[in-house]
C-alpha cells in the first residue's frame, strides 16, 4: 500500500515538474515573438513620420519695469562722434633756405604749448561718446571732454539710418563739471528726456545707464547707486558724483543716468578702472547741477558759466587740529588757508587764520558748504559773511568776484570759461594768447608787446600766411596789439576781401632777430 503511495506522488512531481518547464517555454516563446512584432511595428511607424515642426508662441509682453524705462528713454539718447586735426608747428626755413629741420625753438614751443603727438605732421583723432536730447528744439547734454578741441562734432540720433549724421554746434562747455552743450537743426521737433532731482536719489536706489559704449548705440545697463557725494578729483570742488556700479564703458560718457521714473538724474562722466573698462564703479554728475549748468551755457550772453568767489583757500580735508588752534563756533567752520591778493576777502579784511561760519546768516560747516553758498552769488553783489578771529565772532561785506577772473593764474586752461586766460580764436584761424611778462622773458622779446600765437588752424587764412605756433604778432593793418583785447577788436573790424597786413617777430628771431610782414587778402 505505501509502496503504490510512494509511486503515485512521483508521478505527479514528474508531471508537476513537466507542466512548470512546457508553461515557462511557452511564455518566453511568447515574449520573444512579441518583441520582434513590436520592433517591426515601431520601425514601419518611425520610417514612415516626419518630426513635429517648433512653433513660436504668439509675442507676450514681460513684465519688465527696465525695458519700459529704456524704451521709453532711448530714444532721447545719441550717439556724438567728433573730428579733430592736431597739427605740429611748422619749421619755418631760415633765409637763404638752411636750417628748417633744426629749429632750436621747436622743443621749447612743444613743452610750453604742447606737442599733439610728438610728430611733425597732421594728426586726425575721431572719439565716440554719448549725449542726452534735453530739449525738442535739439539741445543735448554731454561731457566737455567729448567734444574738447573738436573741429567737427556730428550727432547720430535712434531712428537715423545707418550712416546718417548731423552736423551739431557746440553752444558751451564747462571743465568745471565737464558738461558741455551741443546742438542740431534736423527740421522737426526731438524727444526730449525728462530731467530729475538728483536730491531725490539714495544709496541702493535701482538705476540704467544708456549709451554707446565701444560706438554698440543704445546699449542699456543695470545698476543700483553705490555712493554719493564722490569726490574723484582734487582740486575739482564742483565735481562730486554719483557713483553706480551700472556698467560704464569708454563712449558711455556724456549718456544719462536714469532712475525707475525714466527719469535722467545724472550724466555718466567716468570710471574707475586699472584695465580701461568696467571694473564695478562708475561716476555720474547729479542732474541738479547738470541743470544749473545747462542753464547757464544756453542762456548766458557768453554761453559759460559764471560762479561767485571770495578769493579764499582752505584744506580740502577738515582737520580737528586746526579748528582747536584757530578756534571757531560750535558747529565748526572753514579756516582760511590762503587770502587773494586783492581779492573781495583781502579788500574785506579777512586774513589766512580766520573761521568763516556764515553766509549771508546761513551756517556753513565744510570747505563744499561755502563754496556751494559763495558760487551761486553773482559778481558784483553784496554777501555778509561772519567769521571767527582769536576766539571772537566778527562779520564782514564782501562784494563777490567771478571765480573765472579771480583765480585765472591759477586755474590757467583749466578753466574753459575764462576769457582772460582762454586763448583767442578768431575768424583768420588764430589762437593766441597776450605775451606775460614770463613768457616774453623765456621768449627774450620785449614785455607788453603783442600777442603770441598759441594755434594755428589747418586750412585757414593765417595757415596760407605760414603763421607758426610761438610767432609774435605786434601789428595789424598798422593798428598796435598789444592784448587779446586790442586782437579781438581789431580782428572784428576786417570784412572778406580786405588786404590784411600782420606785422611779426617770428618765433626764432628773438631779441636779436627782425621782424617780418606777412599779408593777404581776406577770403
């Protein structure tokens, strides 16, 4: 019995057994062919399909507070490109025709004067910047050191076809801020950008510089204002600056500096850099005083800017040390350094040691605070100042000088606006300059005589007369210049088609050499 037990239960292992192995090979039977069927299914499907084509989804506004603001701002932004002809003096040939090329004066007048490029030939320079439009009529806003010494000045405004520039008149300048105006006639009206109140702006504020950085027009950057009241400059006491790490790149200069308004609350006017290009810190001057400027170089009989002094120099940097020797109020003060000769505060008085506190009973506390209050006084008015002298409060009336005139030794080219110490340009293509005491002894020419000729321009009358840099102009149509003034004048009185007669000690013939005519006929 368990014997057939035992026979039985082997049957049904073997055929269990059986079972498992023919139900497995049928299965994977199963799943090879249908591996094989789905290839060739997806093969037929994939050979016979093209691929779906991309599509552009229709044009969806951002939201995007930065692209409204140079939208509407670009267009308000131009490109400036100037031209000038640097030109070496010429040589003039010694009689009997030797010595041309050796000049003995050549080095003197290239020191004295400034030797363009070191050369002796014509020299062309182009540079590229940026300017802001402030008004329809084609006024626009830039740096002086754009246009400096341009012969030519042309504007490219947004719309212009590549190609298409516009000659533009410089109507001032001013070194002191280096702001400059310009403007074109295109025959219709021009965006104007809205200006606005640089007082308005604090650190961390967001901020876009446009311009044409490396001639790329219209390139717009983002930034926030990293400082103000920058001082980059010594001796600069009207430029202090807005200081953004929007990027600013060589040709940004002149462009604006606009806030979230759309508003332009400075002009980009440098950077600081040890590469030449954008390192994070960059200086914008405040549209306030951009604006105080641009006034007065538009409206002005004389298209400068005129700004009252005293004639007064203190330190740059207030020192504690000098206001407990010199003593002075309780809220500080600015002690005088150094008195004018003969300027409003010397006629006045007042002497290097003494604390001036007020203007016109306003407190003043640093050097910036009082050149701010005396330079916003016009020449010729009254101002009351009070001061301290050995611990005792006094006060005093100055009459207000222009700052141009006063300190015109010191300031010398520096100072654009100053017509004493400005070189004389003229319709017959002169600059010149009245001949100092100093300069007639380095020259060994008798003092008080003529003027000496800074520039000659290229293609002019005085460069067909073969006028030299250093020449020395006595007489005009035997009318005596001893003076800018007497050059002016009489300059003015010469119509086209006029013989005009320079009588001139050329600039090698010294105390020892004679004088010479040089003439022609006025074209």
């Amino acid at each position: 019995m368990n014997a057939r037990l035992t026979q039985l239960l082997e049957r049904l292992k073997a055929r269990r057994l059986a079972y498992t192995l023919t139900i497995a090979l049928t299965l994977a039977v199963g799943i090879l062919i249908g591996t094989v069927i789905s290839h060739g299914v997806k093969g037929r499907a994939l050979a016979g399909t093209d691929p779906a084509p991309l599509t552009v989804p229709p044009v969806q506004r951002q939201s995007s507070q930065f692209g409204q603001i140079a939208k509407a701002v670009e267009p308000s932004v131009v490109n400036i490109n100037t031209d000038s002809v640097i030109k070496a003096p010429k040589r003039r040939r010694a009689p009997g025709g030797g010595g041309g090329d050796d000049d003995p004066f050549h080095d003197f007048f290239d020191r004295f004067f400034g030797a363009p490029d070191g050369g002796d030939g014509s020299v062309r320079e182009r540079s590229l910047g940026s300017g802001v439009i402030v008004d329809s009529s084609g006024y626009i806003i830039t740096n002086q050191h754009v246009i400096d010494n341009a012969t030519r000045v042309r504007v490219k405004l947004m719309d212009d076809p590549p190609g298409v520039l516009h000659d533009a008149e410089i109507v001032g300048s001013d070194k002191e801020t280096d702001l400059a105006v310009i403007k074109v006639n295109v025959g219709h009206p021009l965006k104007a950008a809205k200006i606005g109140n640089s007082e308005s702006v604090e650190v961390g504020d967001w901020v876009l510089a446009i311009g044409s950085p490396f001639n790329l027009e219209e390139t717009v950057t983002a930034g926030i204002i990293s400082a103000k009241g920058r001082n980059i400059v010594s001796q600069r006491q009207f430029q202090s600056f807005l200081q953004t790490d929007a990027a600013i790149n060589p040709g940004n200069s002149g462009g604006p500096l606009v806030n979230m308004s759309g508003e332009v609350i400075g002009i980009n006017t440098a950077i600081y850099t040890e590469s030449a290009g954008y390192e994070g810190v960059g200086f914008a001057m405040p549209s306030n005083t951009v604006a105080e400027v641009y006034n007065q170089l538009v409206q002005g009989p004389d298209h400068r800017v005129v700004r009252g002094s005293i004639g007064v120099e203190f330190n740059a940097q207030p020192s504690p040390a000098i206001a407990r020797v010199y003593g002075g109020g309780a809220g500080g003060g600015v002690t005088i350094a150094n008195v004018t000769p003969g300027g409003p505060a010397d006629s006045a008085g007042l002497r290097t040691g003494d604390t001036i506190v007020s203007v016109n009973g306003k407190e003043v506390r640093t050097g910036d605070e009082l050149v701010n209050e005396i330079s916003l006084l016009k020449p010729g008015t009254k101002a009351k100042l009070g001061y301290f002298r050995d611990g005792k409060e006094r006060d005093a009336e100055v009459t207000i000088a222009d700052r141009a005139k006063l300190f015109a030794a010191r300031l010398g080219d520096d100072n654009s606006g100053d017509e004493e110490s400005k070189p004389t340009d003229s319709k017959l293509g002169l600059s010149v300059r009245t001949l100092t005491p100093d300069l007639a002894d380095r020259l060994e020419v008798p003092a008080g005589k003529g003027v000496v000729v800074q520039d000659v321009k290229p293609g002019s009358f005085a460069d067909d007369l073969n006028f030299s840099r250093g020449d020395i102009i006595l007489q005009i149509n035997k009318q005596p210049i001893n003076s800018e003034e007497d050059f002016r004048r009489q300059q003015a009185q010469l119509k086209s088609g006029q013989d005009v007669v320079f009588l001139v000690l050329p600039r090698a013939g010294g105390r020892n050499g004679g004088t010479i005519f040089l003439a022609g006929t006025l074209p």
